[in-house]
C-alpha cells in the first residue's frame, strides 16, 4: 500500500528541518525499516508545505509500532518544535489517492 501526507514546517525553522533530515539518526533509519515503513521520502515546498510518502503493508500498524520505541519518542519530541498545528508524532492526515501510473508488465 502506498500512502502519502501533508504537514506544515514553520517557514523560519525549515532550513534546520532540512538539515535535521540529512542526518536522520542511524537507529531512527533502522527503526522506521524493522516496523514495516519502506519507500519513505519527504518532500518540502518553498512555504513550508511537507509531502510524505511511504509504502507499507498496514500503515497504522506500522505507526502503532514505531510509537511504542523510545527511539521514535525521542525523535518525535525534537522534530515537533519544526510544526504548525499537528506534529508527525500526533497522527498526520493522510491523502486520497486518485490516480497512479503502474509500471508496464
């Protein structure tokens, strides 16, 4: 399953956001594989705007897993100050897919 999401990083701390995430913790990195997320990318606008899409076979049991790891609590917890309204480790609102182009057989 393929599943993609929309939050909003605080234009005034997107550039430490950016640098945040090309160090994401080696054990974050693991954590996020070992509980299901595969495909992951984030994708950042100019004004803030934060696209996220990851591939997993049931997503919210793959939240529910990262959540119970105090490596996901920790990561949560310093990434939150980077939000406007909610931040990744209070649920993100996930958006309807309407088209995709499968890759020919």
């Amino acid at each position: 399953m393929r599943y993609c999401f929309n939050l909003q990083v605080r234009p005034e701390r997107m550039a430490e956001y950016v640098e945040r995430h090309q160090a994401v913790w080696p054990e974050m990195q693991d954590a996020l594989r070992a509980t299901g997320w595969r495909n992951y990318s984030l994708f950042l606008r100019s004004d803030g705007l934060l696209i996220g899409y990851v591939e997993a076979d049931d997503l919210a049991a793959s939240r529910a897993a990262m959540e119970a790891l105090d490596v996901n609590t920790r990561w949560q917890a310093e990434m939150a100050e980077f939000f406007v309204g909610t931040a990744p480790g209070e649920g993100f609102p996930l958006l309807t897919e309407v088209f995709h182009l499968p890759e020919e057989k």
